[in-house]
C-alpha cells in the first residue's frame, strides 16, 4: 500500500499557504511578462514589414517618376529600370537636394507639351538654372554609367550604344587579325545645337 502512495516533494509540505501563493503569483508574472515580450515582438515585426512595405512603394513611384524623365531627356521609348535604380539612387547619395529637384523637373515636364529632350531643357534652365546641373547629372549617368563619381555601369552605358556599329565596349579585341587597321565606318556629323548653355570644361584625372 505504501507503494501505491504518491511522492510528493519535501517542499510542499513545508510550504505555508501564503509561500504557495507567492509562487503562484510568480510564476504567472513570468507568464505575463513572456506573453506580453511575445507579443511586444510579433508588433514589433509587424510595423516593421509594414514600414519595409511604405518605403518600397515609394521607391517605386520615385522610380518610375525617373524613368519618365530619363526617357523625355534621352528621347527614348525604353529605358532599362534596373539601371534607372541604380543610378537614381547613386544621384540622389551624392547630393540628397536632387531628390527635390528631380520631382521639381518631373512636374515641370507633366505641366507642359515637349516633344523632345532639347524642348525641355531650354524650357527647364529658364525656369530654374539648378535645372541645368540636374540634367548633366540625369544624361551623364545613362551615357556614361557613373552617378556620385562611381560607375554605375559599363557596357550599357549609353554612350556605347551611339558607336556600337564601330566600337564594341570591350577590355579585349572583338574582331579578327588587326581589324583596328581598317578604316572605321563613316560617321555622319552631327547636325543639332545644344540646348543648354555652355558649361565650365573640367578636366577629370586619368
């Protein structure tokens, strides 16, 4: 019979009754304050994917509000975005005021009719000649792949693509035997006037 008994700890029996409660009373605050860490936690997580969500569709719409522009000022239909991204953010590192100043321009293009990227930036510099500088930082990016003094990009610069008929964009030769000893194709001269005024000649070390 003795073995059918149960065992109970020594502590028990010499616990008090209000030694008991207290117990009680301590275990459920570990409780409560786990439950409450929990779910401090699961907030926590939550604001911040949502936060995570808000700064992603803003970067989206402040992306396609640069493409747009790019498009307008290189008077092209397509664009690559991945780049657009890229060089966007580099700009808006280098000097955050061009944040601004790109919605500005944006709004300056929406408000008006250009039919083309010389329209607008004569039509921009009037309006504000900080305008000027924006642009030459928008064109050097997609023509020559650098935003905030780093390349951006290489061989899809656009600047290649104007002379991809006779330079390929590459660290070794393209064609055959001595190809460079043939005469380049003819390139016609341009014929269009710049739309900006001109700008102080800076020569970048090598």
């Amino acid at each position: 019979m003795a073995a059918d008994r149960p065992c109970f700890p020594a502590s028990i029996h010499l616990s008090t009754p209000n030694a008991v409660r207290l117990n009680r009373a301590l275990r459920m605050s570990r409780r409560d304050m786990l439950l409450g860490a929990l779910g401090t936690a699961v907030m926590t997580l939550g604001t911040g994917r949502g936060l995570a969500a808000t700064a992603a569709v803003e970067d989206d719409a402040e992306g396609a509000l640069f493409m747009a522009l790019s498009q307008r000022l290189t008077d092209r239909d397509a664009l690559d975005p991945r780049i657009g991204h890229a060089l966007y953010a580099g700009i808006v590192q280098g000097a955050p005021q061009r944040r601004e100043q790109i919605h500005k321009l944006h709004d300056l293009m929406a408000g008006g009719n250009f039919g083309s990227a010389r329209d607008l930036a004569k039509a921009a510099e009037q309006a504000d000649p900080a305008f000027k500088d924006v642009i030459h930082e928008i064109m050097t990016g997609w023509y020559r792949g650098v935003a905030d003094q780093k390349v951006v990009v290489y061989r899809s610069a656009l600047m290649f693509d104007i002379t991809k008929d006779a330079i390929y964009p590459k660290t070794y030769a393209a064609g055959g035997p001595f190809y460079w000893t043939r005469t380049p194709p003819e390139v016609a001269l341009p014929k269009g006037e710049p739309a900006l005024s001109p700008s102080k000649f800076v020569v970048e070390p090598t």
